[in-house]
C-alpha cells in the first residue's frame, strides 16, 4: 500500500511539474503600454478650483493633469490573470517670460487583475488598483503628491500581441500641507495601446 501510495504521489507531482512548465512556456514577456489620449476631471479640495484637462500625447490642453496625462508602463505578469505594472509619465511646461519651467515627474505601480485567464492577451475585463506619487519642481523648489485609485477597462486585440487599451479611472490625491498641496479627487478616461515584446 505504501509503495502504490508513493507511485500516486509521484505522478501527481510529475503532472503538477508538466502542468506548471506548460503554463510557464505560454507566459509571455513584458507588455509594454502608451497612454495617447486623456481626459480628467480634477476637483482640488475647497470652492472653485476645479481643472478640466485633455491630453493627446504629451500635450494638455484645458490645464495640467497631474495623475492622468500620458504614461508609459511596463507589466510584468505573476500569474495568468494577475500582472504588476510600474508606470511613469513626465511633463514639463515654460511659459513666455517666466525665468523657470514647470516640470512633472508621476511614478506609480498597479496591479491588473483580468477576468480572463491567458496572460493578458485573452484580452476582455480588468481592474487595475494602484498607488503612486507626482513629483512637481519649479524655480528651485519641489512638491509631491501621494495618490491612490482604481482603473477599470478593456483590452481589444489589434494582432496576436498588440492590443487597444481603454480604462476609466478614480484617483484620490492626498493632502501635502507642508508643500501646500490640497487633497484632490480625480476622474478620468484614457486610451492606448499595449505590446508584448513575445
């Protein structure tokens, strides 16, 4: 009995083996991802203050969007429906006249959790939590915004490994008072396009 129960574990663990090296084999590499197109809505604590922003590429028009302008991101996958994803998007503005330039730095990481399994390339429904922090500098001084939300969105195949990709997003600012930077509430809409390298 115990040498049958030893050749059933065996087996069970040569099928889990063959099993997790299949799954392996089909995990693809890094899906890297643009943002082209934004639009937010921004309402900073307090009365009348509230920013409208639409962003084609690197250009805002309407105001500057801290925590949806465009970005770059790079996913990296940990199992066939859960993937983490760094991202981080820089902006930088002059006006006419003015000794300084305003530049933005936005680094963040979320997690993008699919419904489907397939590595992210089965494509369909996800939601995306993430956490991140806008780092602004102008005229020798700095600022920064802690931020969290959620994403939600779709993935359409364009080919076997490009893919268009729309989200809606909640994002809440935290309030910096040290820096004088208010709590803040952000909506917003993107559209893009993600590539796995294989």
């Amino acid at each position: 009995m115990t040498k049958s129960f030893l050749k059933g574990l065996a087996l069970a663990g040569l099928g889990l083996a063959l099993v997790a090296n299949t799954a392996a084999a089909q995990k693809p590499g890094v899906e890297l991802g643009i943002n082209l197109v934004g639009f937010s809505m921004i309402n900073p604590e307090g009365d009348d203050n509230n920013l409208t922003a639409f962003n084609v590429g690197t250009a805002s028009f309407g105001g500057l969007a801290l925590t949806s302008g465009s970005g770059v991101t790079a996913a990296f996958y940990l199992t066939e429906m859960i993937a983490i994803e760094p991202a981080v998007g820089y902006g930088m503005m002059k006006a006419e006249g003015a000794d300084d330039a305003t530049s933005i730095l936005s680094l963040g990481i979320g997690v993008p959790i699919y419904l489907k399994k397939g590595w992210g390339k089965a494509g369909g429904f996800f939601v995306t939590p993430l956490i991140g922090i806008n780092s602004i500098s102008s005229g020798g001084e700095s600022s920064s915004q802690l931020h969290f939300g959620a994403s939600a969105g779709t993935k359409l195949e364009i080919s076997e490994n490009l893919f268009w990709r729309v989200a809606a997003n909640f994002d809440m600012g935290q309030e910096n008072e040290d820096d004088g930077i208010p709590k803040t509430t952000t909506f917003g809409l993107q559209f893009g396009l993600t590539a796995f390298l294989k």
